[in-house]
C-alpha cells in the first residue's frame, strides 16, 4: 500500500547519436537531472525527447518512471558503477512507487500535473548502450523491477521533493508487476490474464498479445 510517495528527481535529455556496434544509433536514453520546475506535456517533458517513436513515447508512453530503491539493488549488481539519477532513461525517480503497489489505470498527482498508469516498460537495446554492457537487458528482465510508463492526463509542471498522491485506484487491480510477469515468465496465467484483457486503460497492443496467449491455451 502506498502512504507517502515523492518525488527524488526529474532527468531529461535530447536525442543524441553515438556510435554503437559499428553503427550509428541515435538515442534519447542519455537523461540528465535538472534543478526547478520542468513543464509535463502530453507527449514528453520540456528539454526531453524519444528518438524512435516507432516504440518510445505516444501518449501511453509519455513518461517513464522508476523506482530509486532499486538503484540499490543494482548498485550491488554493478559494483563500483557510477549510477545517477536517470540512469535507466526514466524521467521520473521516485520514492515510494513501487511495482507491486501501483495498478494499470491508478491516477496519481504530482505538483500540478495528472498521470495515469499505462504499462511496464520493456528495455531495448539502447539500455545496453546506456550501460555500455548488454548483459543489463537479460538481467533487467530477470530482476522483476522495469518501472513503468505513465499518460499525461492534466498537463502541468513538477519538481523534485514532490510529493505524490494517488487520487484514483483502478477496479481491477491488475499491478504492473502482474503485467510485467504475464509478458516474461508467466505468460499462461490463465486467471491474471482474464483479469488484465478486462481493464479498460490497458494499451491495445498488450490487450491484443494478451488475448492471443488465452486463444492459443484455448481458454
């Protein structure tokens, strides 16, 4: 259950292009922590842009969150490692946010800003290129602890030291962890993925990958 949530740092950075691999890749993952207020869009915050909108952003991946106690946990992962706030691409390093407490549909807000919980996120390969190490994408997907996306629902501007409230619990009760576990190990949970095809905020594209594991158990 979540008591008290705030926020520890808002992290923005535009696109840039490296090379990785041999080739060029242009990514927005690079985020940096800014100081003061920052404007929240529908789309992106202000300094803040995604590279391949073919599967970054859209309104039902305008921000990415993550969890700083889990910056914990990789910090042991990764020793002697720097790790700053950002790291993992998110805009949004919170406290008191965690995966297993915070459903698909849950309404939150932050200064003066309405978010809306959409989905897990999943890491590409330009994680592996924030950490200059591709061993992080398994490992990410094993550890249990992606964060996740939130829509923009009221526009407005939020700062670290926010505090954050949830002002609205979706009925279903489908946890992003539960998401989460449906896409990578546990996709024949029968019973959690009838419960998840019926939430209503849901984005089509999981409902319709959701769908196609109960078709394909005959369930």
């Amino acid at each position: 259950m979540i008591s008290t949530a705030r926020l520890i740092s808002v992290n923005v950075g535009e696109p840039r292009e490296l090379l990785w691999m041999g080739r060029t890749v242009k990514t927005g993952i690079f985020k940096d922590a800014i100081r003061g207020r920052v404007a929240v869009r529908r789309l992106n915050l202000n300094g803040d842009k995604q590279a391949d909108l073919s599967v970054h952003g859209g309104l039902d991946k305008a921000v990415y969150l993550y969890p700083a106690e889990h910056y914990v946990y990789w910090q042991e992962e990764y020793p002697g490692m720097q790790l700053p706030w950002g790291m993992f691409g998110e805009n949004l390093t919170t406290e008191g946010m965690l995966e297993d407490e915070v459903s698909i549909g849950d309404q939150f807000r932050v200064g003066s800003v309405e978010l809306m919980v959409t989905q897990p996120r999943l890491p590409c390969y330009k994680l592996g290129i924030r950490f200059g190490r591709d061993d992080i994408i398994k490992r990410f997907m094993a550890a249990g602890r992606p964060g996740f996306y939130l829509r923009v629902l009221q526009e407005g501007e939020v700062g670290a030291g926010d505090t954050i409230e949830r002002i609205s619990r979706d009925d279903g009760e489908v946890t992003v962890s539960d998401v989460f576990r449906l896409i990578g190990k546990d996709r024949d949970d029968t019973e959690t993925l009838r419960r998840a095809v019926q939430v209503k905020t849901l984005p089509d594209s999981l409902r319709s990958h959701f769908l196609n594991n109960l078709e394909r158990q005959g369930r």
